[in-house]
C-alpha cells in the first residue's frame, strides 16, 4: 500500500513526498481511511509509530473540504484543537501541522505554559484554523476569555494515556464542556489501558477501533539489554559505554530532576557533551537543548520522564535508562524513543541492585526477560547489598515494600514527591515517575513542573504544591 491508495489529496501527497515517505505505516494506513469518513476514532498504536501523521494528515484534509465560518471581523475561528500532554509534543505535533499542511492555505500554532501569553494572544487575533495546545495554557486563554472553542469541528486527544498519568482529567473536562458536543473526535494513545477504554467510553460518539500492537509492547526492533552494576559505579560505565562505543545522540532518562542535573554535569566534566531537560527547566532552555540534540550538535540529552513523549528523532540510536523508571509503562515510553518507524536502535538499562524489583515488574509487563551482560569492572562489588529508594515521601524497600516519610506503609509507587492517587475507573492508581499522580478523580498534580506555578496550595498529605499550568 501506498499514500496515494488512502485518498488523500494531491498537495498533502506532494508534502508526504517531500518528507521522503511513500508507503504508511499500519496505523497511518488503518487510520487515516477512518478519520477521513467523519467519524470518531479510538486509535492505539506503540510509540514511534507514526501515529501522528495518522491523524493530522486526514485532519488537514477535512478541513479543506470544510469551508470556513468567519466571524464578524471576518477572522478564521479554531476549527481543530489538539490537545498534547507536555510541551515538546505540542511543539512537535504543530511542526508536523506545518510540515503537511505547507501546500495548503491553513494556518496554525502551538500554546503552551512557561512562556509569555501576549505573542499567543496576538497570533489568536489574527485567526487560527489549528490550535496544538497543552490544556493548562488552553484553559488560561479560555478564562482570560482571549479565545473561543465554540466552532471546533475536529478534536483530537493526543497521547490520551500520558495525560491521565499526569492527572489532566479534570482539564479534559473543563475542555470538552467548552467545545461544541457536535464534532469528530479522535482520541490517540500509545498504550491502550482499560482507563483509556473508560475514557473513550465517555468521550466518543461510536468511534471505529484501531489498535496495531497489544498494550504496552515494545518494539521488535528495539535492542534491549541490561547491564547489571554497582550502586556507585553508574556514571562511570555510562560515559565508558558512551566513549568507547563512539555513541552520538544518546537519550538518558533518570527519575528525578536533581539527579538529572547533576549526571549532566559528571558527563561534561568527563569531556562528553550533554544537557539536563525536565519540569524545572526555563521554556528556552529546554528548546535549545532540544534543538542542539536533534541536530547533533549535542551528544547526549539527559531527561526525566517529561521528555519520554516529546522527542521524535529519526533514527535516534541509543537510550539509555540510567535509573529504571519506578512505573513500569514508563519504560515502554522511554525506550520507544528509539525504533521509531521501522528503524532499529537499542535500549541499553544500567540495574544497581536497588533496582531489580523495578526490573522484575518491567519485564512482568512486557512479557519477556531482558538479557543481562555485565561489563568487567562494573560490577556490584563483593557485599553490596540491595538498599531502600525513596522517591520523594515514598521509600521503596528491599522487596518491594513501600513505606511513606511519616512510617506508615501503602500499597502504591508514589514518584518523587507526589502521593498514590486513584485513576478514573476506581482502584488505586500508581503515580509515575518524576512525582506526577496518576490522572483521575481527586488525583492531585505534582513534582514536574510543566510551567509557572498556578499559586494553588498544597493538597492535604502531598508531596509538593501541584504542578503549575502546562
């Protein structure tokens, strides 16, 4: 099959061309049919699959063929609103907007939280067909009454998963009473759990179902392997691993933001280029490191888990998880960074003996064992024992018991500072790691910072104050 066989038009054909694509991956050639009929769509697709042109290309589409409604001053409303869980993602899927839709007379923009509203208000005035936003920014402008959602036709919930683990339900809901109940929704995610289910449930009007890969599968492209070693000895065999592999453009992921910075600074130090990326970092900081990387000029970008959704590479070689995430769906989302579409790459994990319980539930989701290779002169050294990890106000001991700050034990995996709260659908939730709660009712929001803070206080029993607007 071909993109010219799934009815899209000659100039969107002529901007996939371009991009040098000529046939559509499975979830491309299954959804973009389904989109382009005018019905709702519950898509679920692995990450790296190219499920973003799945839907923006048979978006841009039905809004050409859809004349416009201008308003009394005769500007373009928002006729389609993306709504991404992070930054990055916003900023990449609007990139993808504009990379496909070049040939066509639709305009677009990306808003987002950590940077001045005025330039966003400005480009608003003019009229925009496309709007690519993380919703706390969204629900600003819509408070401050600087936009209006009453003629969306298309929405689309990207990475629909992601943003119930950082607990924008109530967010998706303040959205959908704002837009119009008449209008196609698409609702896209990576992993397919019974809470996106539960959620499509309320948010579709009988949507066709795509799903080309069983939940949270990882590549068969991807390489996965284990390197066993001791507790202190981590830095060291990552810019061994870096250095004598002659590595360029390695993603690293650790579990909290100070960590982060501070692997950053050991691999300059140690003559090997890298940037820190998380929640704390300034909007412009984190575009730049972004950029430096994607073009190459940086070699290695050490992120928490906000970056796992946000970076698309083409043939990005190399991940590393130099501490394995405490949620195990997490690792799914990071190591997918690499294998996207078609191409191969490898994950490499860096496993103290503090880890293994994380290890045992990573490879209990995934359904296969991870091959263990342990370097010569890394290894756990004779007598070192597995010691507690405490994640904020949760420790994680030997066994897999999990205690709170105050001594008291509880049955969740709390990330770095925020509390086990239920997702939607009943049941306890696991926050994810970096300190963001599960999403669902109650479920409070904290730890990574996605931009400034909002001024709200702290839940009762928190962690941290919640986190500020997207």
């Amino acid at each position: 099959m071909h993109f010219k066989d799934l009815g899209l038009s000659e100039p969107l054909l002529r901007a996939v061309h371009e991009q040098g694509y000529d046939t559509p991956t499975p979830i491309q050639a299954q959804a973009i049919p389904a989109v382009l009929q005018g019905g709702d769509l519950l898509a679920g697709a692995q990450t790296g699959t190219g499920k973003t042109a799945g839907f923006v290309l048979p978006m841009l589409q039905r809004l050409m063929a859809m004349p416009a409604k201008r308003d009394a001053r005769g500007r373009v409303p928002i006729r389609a609103l993306i709504l991404t869980p992070t930054r990055e993602l916003a900023a990449q899927v609007e990139e993808s907007v504009r990379v496909y839709g070049k040939h066509l007379p639709l305009t677009s923009m990306v808003m987002f939280g950590g940077v001045g509203m005025q330039p966003q208000i400005d480009k608003l005035r003019r009229g925009v067909d496309i709007l690519v936003a993380t919703p706390g920014r969204l629900l600003d402008h819509h408070g401050q009454r600087t936009l209006d959602l009453g003629q969306v036709e298309i929405f689309v919930l990207d990475e629909a998963d992601r943003m119930l683990d950082m607990g924008f339900i109530h967010d998706i809901k303040k959205v959908l009473a704002v837009v119009p109940a008449k209008k196609q929704s698409l609702l896209f995610s990576a992993t397919f759990s019974d809470e996106i289910k539960a959620l499509a449930d309320r948010l579709l009007n009988a949507p066709v179902l795509v799903e080309v890969a069983r939940r949270n599968a990882t590549a068969d492209l991807i390489a996965q392997k284990v390197h066993p070693v001791g507790r202190e000895r981590k830095k060291e065999l990552l810019a061994h691993l870096i250095k004598s592999g002659d590595w360029h453009q390695v993603l690293v992921f650790t579990r909290m933001k100070h960590g982060c910075n501070r692997l950053a600074e050991y691999l300059n130090d140690h003559g090997i280029t890298a940037m820190a990326i998380h929640g704390n970092k300034s909007q412009g900081a984190r575009t730049k490191a972004l950029a430096d990387f994607k073009s190459g000029d940086l070699q290695v970008l050490v992120a928490t888990d906000i970056a796992a959704r946000g970076i698309d590479i083409d043939q990005l070689p190399h991940v590393v998880n130099f501490e394995l995430p405490n949620v195990p769906e997490d690792y799914v989302h990071r190591i997918g960074r690499t294998g996207r579409a078609g191409a191969t790459g490898e994950a490499i994990s860096l496993v103290c003996l503090d880890e293994e319980i994380f290890l045992k539930d990573i490879e209990r989701l995934i359904k296969r064992s991870v091959p263990r290779e342990t370097i010569p002169g890394f290894e756990a050294p004779a007598g070192e024992r597995a010691e507690p990890i405490v994640l904020g106000r949760m420790t994680i001991g030997v066994g897999g018991t999990r205690r709170n700050a105050g001594g008291g034990f509880g049955g969740g995996r709390a990330g770095g500072g925020g509390r086990p709260a239920p997702r939607p659908g009943g049941g306890g939730g696991r926050p994810s790691a970096g300190g963001r709660p599960a999403g669902g009712a109650g479920g409070a929001r904290s730890g990574q910072s996605q931009g400034p803070s909002s001024g709200r206080t702290p839940r009762p029993g928190g962690g941290n104050p919640p986190r500020g607007r997207g």
